[in-house]
C-alpha cells in the first residue's frame, strides 16, 4: 500500500492507495511493526505544500480510537509537532480533527512542551487583537485615522487568522493536557475575548468553541462552573455578534446539561435569551434555541414554573418578544403534551392566548394561532373537550378577528381550528356563539366536514365490494371443475369419475393450503397444457398392461397426477406418427417461426424502406438506402421549400 501510493501520480490515485489504511489501522494486531512506517508515510505527506488532509484525518482518527496502546502513543508524539505546524498555515485548518483525535495519547511530556509553545503564541495573538479593538473603540469615527486604518487592516487580519488558528489549535489539544492549571491559562485568554465587543467575528467564535472544549473537561468545570455561568449571564451577553449567536446558544446548553449545573436563577436568567433565539434571522440560531428550550425543560425543577416564566414574557412592551414567547411556550407544550401537570394548564393558558388575538401586530397574531392549534389539538386527543366549554365564550369571538384575514393564512388556520372545536363539541354548539355575519362559516364547514364523511364511506364500501368480489371470485373457481369438460374418457385420457387425478394438500397448515388454491386458480390455464402434455408422453410410452398405471408430481401447481395407460393400438400408431398431438384441441399444423435478426441483419432491417424491394443486396452487407416518393402535400408549392 506505501509503495503503490509513492508510485501514485495524481492526488486521486494516491487518495484509493490510501483509502484501505484507516481500517487497517482499527483492527490491525502488528501495530508495533507496521506504525512506524505509516507514521513516516504520514509525515512525508504533511511536509507537501498541499498535503492531502482527508487522508491523513483518516488515518490519525483511527489510530485515535486506540490510543492506550505505546505504538500510537509513539505515532501521535512524531506526528503532533507536525499538524500543530500545519493547523497554523492557511487554508488547512482542517488538520485540527487529526489532532484532536491523537490528542489523549500523548504522553504528558509532550503534551506540556506542545501547550507552552502554544499558550505563549496564543496570549501573544489575542493581546494584539485586544489592543487593535481597543483603539478602534477609542478612535471612533474620526477620519484622520481612516486611511491610516486601512493600511494596517492588512497587517491585522493576518493576525486575526492566525489567533484563530490558534485558538482552534488550543481546543483540539485540550484532552491531551491533564493540568488544571494549563486549562486555566486557556480561560482566562479566552474570557475577555468574550466580554469584548470589538473583537472580530471569528476570533469570538473561536473562543466559544474553546469553552465548549473546556466544558467538556469535568475537573476544570467543576471549579469554574460559577465563573462561566456569570461571564455568559452578564459578562459577554452585550458583547456577543449576531453571527456568533448560534454557538453561545450551544456553550448555554452544554453548561446547563453538565453534572455540575444546579442554579436555577442563572437557568432564568438565561430563559430570556433562549426565548429571543427563537425569532432570529439564522436558521441554525433558532435551531440552537429549540434545542436550549428543550435542555431547559429537563433541567428545571418542575414544569409548572418553566410556564409561569414563559407566561411572564407575554407582557412585554415588543411585539417581537410577545411572539417570540408564545412561540417557546407552543414548543413546550408540543413536548409536554402528554404530562398531566401540563394539560392542567392548559386551560389557563388558552384563556391568555385569546387575550392576545386582540393585538394589532401579525406576528404576535400568527404565533398565538399556532399555539392555540395544538393547544385544543392536545386536549382532544386527551379525552378533555369538557374543559374547552368554558373557554368558547371567549375563544371563538377572538378567533372569528382573523377570520377575514387572508394574508398569511390567518384565514385557513382559523378554519383548521374551528373545524377541530366543531368535530368535538359540535357544530350547533359553536353555531350559537357565532354571530350572525359569521354563521356562514360554520355552515360552511358543516358541509366541507359531512362531504368528506360520506366521501369516506363511499371509498370503505368500494374497497369492501372490491374484496366482497375479489373472494367471490376466488370461492367460484375453486368450485369451478368446467377445465376437465374437454377431456373426455378416450384413448389415453383421464376418467375424473375415477379420482385417478388427486390433490394431496396438508390440511394441518393452512398456510400452504391458501397459497396452493391461490396458485391453482391464477395458473389454471398453465395447468390445461401441464395435463395435456402428460397425457401426451404417457400414450407415447410403450403399452403395459391395463392395470398399469403412472404417477407425476406437478412441482408447480403441487399436484400428483395419476394416469392409467389403456391399451389401444390404433391410438398408439396414430399418436406415434404425430407427436404433436393433444386430445381435445384441434390438429393444426404449426406455421416455423421467424428466425431473429442478430448483428448487421438487425441494423439493415431497422433502415429497410418499403420501396427498397428492388435494389441490389449483397450478402452479409447492409441494405442500402433508398428514396421514398414524397407526397402530395409535402410536393406543394407552399411547403416546397420546408421539405
């Protein structure tokens, strides 16, 4: 494998020599004589100017999953300085994933030698980038200073990618390290890139990811579990990008989750943005936040006061928290349909949830439609429709506000609702607190609701008449026994009267006895020619006695087929004379068939014309072409040129 992927000319040849080697690596017994030259292949192929990282992250991740052996450990010491250097290069950090996953089999020797070279780059990067937000902050808008600051922008993004590197660097060498005080280092030069405001994009991300690293790590979260939950409460909330969101909402949920969380005042504290994530613009923000939602309502104390404070944000001043609140509370409820402490409230919160229909903003309108929905969907399903009597009074009237409103879908979704109420309680009952400029609605959707009823049952007793005749199909041609009437008791036929054709079927297993009445009705007509034919070869036989009879066994139809052969000379001449013969079918001379066309002849039949009869062929040539006589209308003077 070494020898074909040196040999190899082209990065894609080389990748196939490769691709084996990762699970050779996984289930290999002679790592100690076969590593080493794997890991001076692998180090050959990372001092290339552009080294095929796919292969090396291959092979690095699954000597990784063996990393309490000494070869690997003696693989990940060679190879660690190596992809350290090139995590560090552009436009290769994905050479971190292959140190990530050598990281816990370095010795510790080497993983502090490896973290002091790093931590003193790292604390140098991100001071310099601190101090370039510094004086960006004081500079302000002053434009003195903006041509100035473009000419060092070049110099400083260099800087901002290789903080980044580092920062990436850091996190991937954090299972190695087995000091709490080198994970200390790492946080107190990552916190203030989270408090900072003006640190750019992807340094602030970066060192998001670095505490989500650091969270992982039990003994460092266990003594400073307190500190992260402050600096992520009020510390770096202000601070945060938008483009960052996503990833703080995933460091919230990893720090809740852990063993070592237990406050729920800071859990509240941080209710408020898990709520807001769930309007943002990104779709992987508010995918973070349902996600949060979630964590949330396992790790609270109860249920019932995850609602009292998702209720409490119904009154803000913002229309946009107003609906982003109905909107966490509806994906509560959607989870919790099912608790009986969460259907006790339900009630309560519809009746909250129709004081918010009265509110001009749409969002806050489209939002409480969606709870409202699977809010009456949940205590339907539960068997409480008892409880929604109480709420009509004021539930309908609320609803009927959008009725008209047909932008957005306000209008559908109201119909889809007051179909639900009207299925479980009744129209007449919703009728009577309809208003009278309303009523048509609800006679509407009586009509749409029995249409759809009798549209059901008309489709139930089609399938039922399609099986009732289906079987009775299949009960009249098990009884049927017209097939036989063409064999009559001849010369060499078969006497039915006699039960000398007999059908052994296992009546203990009704399973092969369905299956062979099946297959005896849907091959009857095969079962015609099987029985000729038998009939046939049993009077081309030589004659025995009249006694003597033949027994075959049909393995298609399993049948066992008995025939007496009779003794009739004038039946055996003629049957020896025309092998062809079936009794009870007409003797007519079989016309040869058309020998297939294969090769040349094929191709010369398809570009054969009719009028091509009288021009020359040559054998094993194909037919020329010929002209076909154009017609009337095609010979016209109109069409003339087209054609």
């Amino acid at each position: 494998l070494l020898t074909a992927s040196a040999l190899a000319s082209s990065p894609t040849a080389r990748r196939e020599c490769w691709r084996p080697a990762a699970s050779f690596l996984t289930v290999a017994t002679d790592l100690e004589l076969s590593l080493p030259r794997f890991t001076d292949a692998l180090t050959a192929l990372l001092q290339e100017d552009n080294p095929d990282l796919t292969v090396v992250i291959e092979c690095c991740t699954a000597a990784g999953s063996r990393h309490t052996e000494p070869a690997v450990a003696a693989m990940a010491r060679s190879l660690s300085p190596i992809l350290l250097a090139v995590v560090l290069r552009p436009q290769t950090e994905d050479a971190v994933h292959a140190l990530h996953a050598l990281a816990p089999a370095l010795e510790p020797q080497v993983s502090s030698t490896l973290f002091k070279k790093l931590a003193k780059r790292l604390v140098a990067s991100l001071s310099f980038v601190l101090g370039i937000a510094a004086q960006k902050k004081k500079r302000g808008r002053d434009e003195d200073h903006d041509q100035q600051m473009q000419k060092e922008e070049v110099s400083t993004k260099d800087k901002e990618q290789l903080a980044c590197a580092l920062l990436r660097a850091a996190a991937a060498l954090i299972p190695g390290l087995s000091e709490l005080a080198q994970l200390e280092v790492l946080w107190r030069a990552a916190r203030p890139v989270l408090e900072a405001a003006t640190v750019p994009v992807g340094v602030q991300k970066q060192a998001y990811v670095l505490v989500q690293a650091l969270i992982a790590d039990d003994t460092w979260l266990m003594a400073n579990c307190q500190q992260l939950a402050e600096c992520l409460v009020s510390g770096s909330l202000l601070a945060c990008h938008i483009p960052v969101r996503a990833v703080r909402l995933r460091t919230i949920e990893l720090l809740i989750t852990s063993q070592h969380f237990s406050d729920q005042q800071t859990l509240a504290a941080l209710l408020g943005e898990a709520v807001l994530g769930v309007k943002d613009a990104n779709a992987k923000a508010r995918k973070a936040a349902f996600a949060l939602l979630d964590a949330m309502a396992q790790v609270v104390n109860s249920i019932t006061a995850l609602l009292d404070m998702l209720v409490a944000a119904l009154g803000a001043r913002t229309p946009h928290m107003r609906s982003a609140a109905i909107s966490a509370l509806t994906k509560v409820v959607y989870d919790r349909r099912n608790e009986l402490v969460l259907l006790d409230a339900l009630p309560k919160l519809i009746t909250a949830a129709s004081l918010l229909l009265r509110d001009r903003a749409r969002e806050v309108a489209k939002a409480t439609l969606a709870f409202i929905a699977v809010a009456v969907s949940a205590l339907c399903t539960s068997g409480r429709t008892q409880a929604l009597d109480q709420l009509l009074v004021s539930l309908v009237p609320a609803l009927l506000l959008w009725a008209k409103e047909k932008k957005g879908r306000f209008r559908l979704k109201v119909k889809m609702i007051l179909l639900k109420l009207c299925r479980n309680l009744g129209f007449d009952t919703i009728l009577h607190l309809v208003p009278s400029d309303d009523s048509a609605l609800i006679s509407h959707l009586r009509k749409k609701h029995s249409k759809s009823n009798s549209n059901k049952k008309k489709k139930q007793q089609q399938n039922q008449h399609a099986v009732n005749q289906k079987f009775d199909q299949e009960e009249d041609a098990l009884d049927d026994d017209h097939y036989f009437d063409d064999f009559k008791e001849e010369d060499g036929a078969i006497d039915e009267d006699d039960d000398e054709i007999m059908e052994f079927v296992d009546n203990d297993d009704d399973d092969d006895e369905n299956d062979i009445r099946h297959d005896f009705h849907a091959k009857s007509s095969q079962q015609e020619h099987i029985l000729a034919a038998a009939l046939n070869d049993n009077d081309n036989d030589e004659l025995d006695d009249d006694n003597e009879t033949d027994v075959q066994f049909d393995s298609e139809t399993g049948r066992i087929i008995v025939t007496k052969k009779v003794h009739s000379p004038s039946s055996a001449v003629e049957n020896t004379a025309n092998k062809n013969f079936h009794p009870g079918k007409s003797q007519k001379p079989r016309e040869p068939k058309a020998r297939k066309l294969r090769g040349k002849e094929a191709a010369a039949a398809k570009r054969k014309h009719k009028s091509a009869k009288s021009d020359a062929l040559r054998p094993g040539q194909l037919q020329p072409y010929s002209w076909s006589t154009l017609g009337e209308l095609v010979r016209s003077s109109k069409r003339r040129r087209k054609s």
